[in-house]
C-alpha cells in the first residue's frame, strides 16, 4: 500500500494528530477511545516533553511517562474525561535492546490463559508496578483503555492479560501488533475478553505475521478484526485466501515504490492516519 507520511510541525496539536481531537463513533463502531489509544500509539514514539505538550493542547491531565531503562521500556498514562489510557511505545528500529525483546520469543506462562511471548512479559513486568500505583492514584477514574503499536501493542497484551485476572478493561487496542500468545492462551483470553479488544492491520504488514505460526504463535481469538486493504478501505472480515490476494495487489500497487512494502506498512503515523480517516 503506499503510504503518505506525515510530516511533524510546531505547536500544541503538533504533527495532526486528530486523534487528540473529541471523536464522535466511528461508522464501523470502532469506540472513540480506541481511536484515541491508536493516536496515543503514535505520539508514544516522540519525546515526553512533545507527548506532554501534544496531551495538555488536547485536554488531557495528569500525563506520566514512565521509562525503565533495564528492558527500555516506555509507556504513557494520562487521563482524559472518566478514562485512563495506559499506551506503550513500539519498537524503535536502531534501538538494540527493543530487537532483542522481539527476539526473546521463548514461551512464558502466563495465569490463567496459556502462554506468551517472554519477551514482551518481562517489559511489563518491569513496569507494572508504576501502572498499578497510577491506576491507584486515579482510583476515581472507572474506563481503563490499554494500546500500542508494534512491539508495543504485544506490551499492551499482556499487560491486559494480567489485568483481566484481577480487573477490569474497557479496551485493548493492538495496532499493527505481531502474535503474543500460544493456542490456549489465544482461545481462552479470546473468549473471555475478545469484545473489547481491536486488532488493527494494514495490508501488509510484516509485523503482524511474526512469530510465524510454526513456533506456536497465534493471534488473541474473537477480536474486533479491523483490516485495511490496498486501497484502504477498512473491512472486519477478511478471509486468508483474500488477504493474500490483497497483499499481493499491495505490493503490486508499491513495486515502483522506494521502501519495502511490509515496513512501511507498519509506520504508526500511517495507521493513526487510516484509523482517524474513517468517516465520524
């Protein structure tokens, strides 16, 4: 698919990020919040002071970041209204230590659903207090939404699947999100929670199709499936004989394209961008 970056610009909405904005409900009823995580994903990748600037601009309060050097993990926490987005940020592609959480992909247990991916366990692992006394903090505050992009959306994941134990969430936005879990861990946590989880793909992503099945890998079952095809139209069924053929059609559609297809397919402001364009 090609793809129309955008570029950044100075200011308290910096980068047009219309995420930040109020959102009325999506026509395919993707919830205003999600669509929010989704933006949230994006600025998760610039420097707090911007994500601060950005989040205050928008009329979001009381903004943490949180930043565990030991397995480079970054989150934000902030609160808009009655809700409290939890937003992990991606894989940054020079960073070293963010491909060797990727790479981790020994299975972990994880209670009770299955197994996950280690990697992304031991990042919320790392974080997961300073969640949990946030969350504390604004006890008053009900709505929990969690996200990311990337290895991010696999962070959000599992930080859900631990929430889900003991709590509740009010949904899980996976953009662009590789597979996390095994077959168990993808069909209980799946039918337990799959209502308020959205997992959002863009053609061809390469992401999404890693780790290959063949290692055990699955995607969380009975999720809202929201699927962008070549020419960007957004549909919620797919099957695998039509994704393949509109994968073809996008790297068709890129041949004469500077870039890979599958990388570029997976840039956050290009999937902030398809999710926010959907009609409101």
């Amino acid at each position: 698919m090609k793809n129309q970056h955008r570029q950044p610009v100075k200011g308290a909405k910096a980068f047009g990020l219309p995420g930040l904005e109020n959102l009325k409900k999506g026509e395919l009823s993707m919830k205003k919040e999600v669509k929010q995580s989704v933006t949230l994903s994006h600025l998760a990748y610039f420097m707090p002071e911007v994500i601060s600037e950005n989040l205050s601009g928008a009329g979001y309060k009381n903004f943490e970041w949180i930043n565990n050097e030991g397995t480079d993990t970054q989150v934000i926490l902030c609160t808009h209204k009655n809700n409290i987005f939890i937003v992990f940020r991606g894989t940054e592609f020079t960073n070293s230590n963010d491909w060797y959480t990727n790479l981790d992909c020994d299975f972990k247990p994880i209670s009770p659903w299955g197994y996950c991916h280690k990697g992304f366990y031991m990042d919320v692992f790392s974080v997961y207090p300073s969640i949990n006394k946030y969350i504390k903090q604004h006890s008053t505050i009900q709505k929990i939404h969690i996200g990311g992009h990337s290895q991010g959306a696999g962070d959000a994941s599992i930080l859900a699947m631990l929430f889900a134990k003991d709590r509740d969430f009010d949904s899980l936005a996976l953009v662009g999100c590789p597979r996390t879990t095994d077959h168990d861990a993808a069909e209980s946590f799946g039918k337990a929670c799959g209502s308020k989880i959205y997992r959002i793909v863009n053609n061809n992503d390469l992401v999404t199709r890693i780790p290959p099945r063949f290692m055990g890998y699955e995607h969380i079952k009975q999720a809202n499936l929201y699927y962008f095809k070549e020419n960007g139209k957004c549909v919620n069924k797919i099957s695998a004989w039509d994704a393949f053929k509109d994968r073809i059609n996008g790297r068709i559609e890129d041949l004469f394209e500077p870039g890979t297809d599958g990388i570029k397919d997976h840039d956050h402001g290009h999937y902030d961008q398809l999710v926010q364009d959907l009609s409101v």
